[in-house]
C-alpha cells in the first residue's frame, strides 16, 4: 500500500461510485437470469400439464367400461 492512499480518506462520493459499479454489475445479471427463469418456467408449466393429460387418458382407458345397448 502506497503512503499516498494511507493518508486519502475515504469520502462519500468514493463509497456512491463503488455501489453504483456493484449496482450496475447485478442488474445486468439478473436480467440475464430473469430471461432464463421464465423460460424454465414455461417448460415446467407445459411439461405438467401435458403430464396430467397422458395420466388421465390412461386412467380413462383402465376405467372404460363396455356398455352393450340391445333392443329386443
């Protein structure tokens, strides 16, 4: 450490600027990760639901009963 920055105090301005950079450097990662949370969310949304159809058309056709109707 230079004997320079020793005797600098750290000033108002100095601790702003280094949380707008640490600002800056998070927003622009999460909205990379927003974009990449919403499509995963779709797919899970989708996966489940053609999920639920596949299990239902399958109970159905367990449950299928054979009526024969005949007219005397």
């Amino acid at each position: 450490m230079s004997q320079a920055r020793a005797t600098r105090s750290v000033t108002r301005a100095d601790i702003e600027a280094k949380l707008r950079e640490i600002q800056g450097g998070a927003d622009a990662g999460a909205d990379a990760a927003k974009g990449a949370g919403l499509a995963a969310g779709i797919v899970v949304v989708v996966l489940a639901v053609v999920i639920a159809y596949l299990l239902g058309r399958r109970k159905g056709r367990k449950r299928r009963s054979i009526v024969e109707i005949r007219r005397i």
